[in-house]
C-alpha cells in the first residue's frame, strides 16, 4: 500500500515547460515570476443553476468559493488572475448573480489584470463583471484553456477535468482534488466548493500526460502532498 507521506509541503513548488509554480493548497497555481494566479472551474451559482431546473441545493455555494477566492487572492497579491473556465454553472449564471456577490468581485479585481477563459458550461463569457472574457490565452510562455487538448501540449495550463487521486494512510482510504502535472502540462483541480473530481486513472485522463513523470500533487485541509502516479490506487 502506498502511504501519503508524513512531511508534505505547505506548497508544492514545480515546474511547467520551465516556468516556476506554485501549487497553493487553497487549490489555485501561482506563477511567482509573472505575478499570475491561476484558478479553475469556479462553478458559481451552481445551486442557482440547479434550483431553475427544479432541484434544490444548498445556496452558499458562490458565497463559500468567493471566500476562499479572496483568502488565496490575499496571500499572493497577484497583479493578473487567469480563471480557467466553467466559471458559472450556466450560460446565464453571471447575468442573475446577487450583486453582493458581483461587488465581491469587482473588489478582488480592484487593481488586477482579470481574465475569463470560457468553458463548456459558460462559453458566452460573463455579463456586468470586470475583466475580458476569451476561448484561450498565450502568456509567460504558456497556453491557458478550459479543455486540454488532445495528445500531449507542452506548456498548458488547462482545466475541466477536475483531477482527484487516491492513496492510502494510517490504513484508510485517501481520495482528493489534485493538480495533475508530468512537468510539460498541468491540469487543475476543481476551485468551486461543490464540484466533483474525476480519478487521474480515469480513461479521460489518458494520453494527457507522461505517466512516468506524471505526480499528483493533492490538496491536505492546509498543504499539499505530491505523490507520483505509479504511487496511486487504481
């Protein structure tokens, strides 16, 4: 059995394509030689989204990711925050957003250079929010999209899959939101609170990455353990 290890880092610092990383436990990626902060698949107004189609769920769901947006924004200060797509569960979930949500916000990208990549679940881009919306983004020598793209690609930060891996300690179980990384593409764990994970075994994941050089760097309640693939349960 695999045993997480004892002595994880507070923050896993890494590579991509040679570009310097940090993985944030809170779930978010700082490029600290660009003053970038990545985040990915916020899923806000997730419950709203849900509730239209007649299926009630929690509604904090926005207010509890936009806090924890806010805590990881505090601890870098980044100068540009790149938000990798499915940034609302649905094509109108910016529109109808509360506007203390929307003044939440506008706030943290007081200041900022804010971009939205648009997902699968939002492909029209945001309404009333600041920032620029696009499909992709070619910056600091990396390629930031919501889907990774087929086969390998070196130097992209992408998101969708919402990887999760497995290990055993102290003889349980283990399963958590990681970023999944081979050192030429990284795809990132899921930000929004309610969102689930997809195995890093999973048939979806496979052709993305070099299994040989292939860590999951998982996300502990206040560090992250990185752990190699050939490590993981299946």
């Amino acid at each position: 059995m695999t045993v997480l290890p004892d002595n994880p880092a507070l923050s896993a610092r890494i590579a991509i394509h040679d570009v310097a990383a940090i993985c944030d436990p809170l779930g978010a990626l700082y490029l600290p030689d660009h003053d970038v902060l990545v985040v990915s698949d916020l899923h806000l107004e997730k419950g709203s989204a849900f509730a239209r189609r007649g299926m009630m769920l929690p509604p904090y769901d926005t207010l509890a990711t936009l806090k924890i947006l806010e805590a990881v924004i505090a601890r870098h200060d980044p100068k540009t925050v790149i938000s990798l797509g499915d940034n609302f569960h649905d094509r109108i979930g910016s529109t109808f957003m509360p506007e203390p949500f929307r003044l939440m916000i506008e706030a943290m990208a007081r200041g900022r250079e804010w971009i939205w990549i648009n997902g699968n679940h939002d492909p029209d881009g945001t309404t009333r929010l600041p920032g620029s919306a696009m499909d992709e983004l070619h910056h600091a020598g990396l390629t930031f999209r919501h889907e990774p793209s087929a086969g390998s690609a070196k130097g992209e930060i992408a998101g969708h899959l919402h990887p999760s891996a497995t290990v055993v300690r102290r003889e349980k179980k283990i399963r958590r939101a990681c970023f999944a990384s081979d050192g030429h593409r990284l795809v990132m764990p899921a930000f929004g609170v309610t969102t689930g994970g997809l195995d890093l075994r999973h048939k979806a994941m496979t052709g993305l990455f070099d299994r040989q050089t292939l860590v999951a760097h998982m996300l502990g309640q206040d560090r992250v353990y990185s752990v190699r693939f050939a490590n993981l349960l299946g």
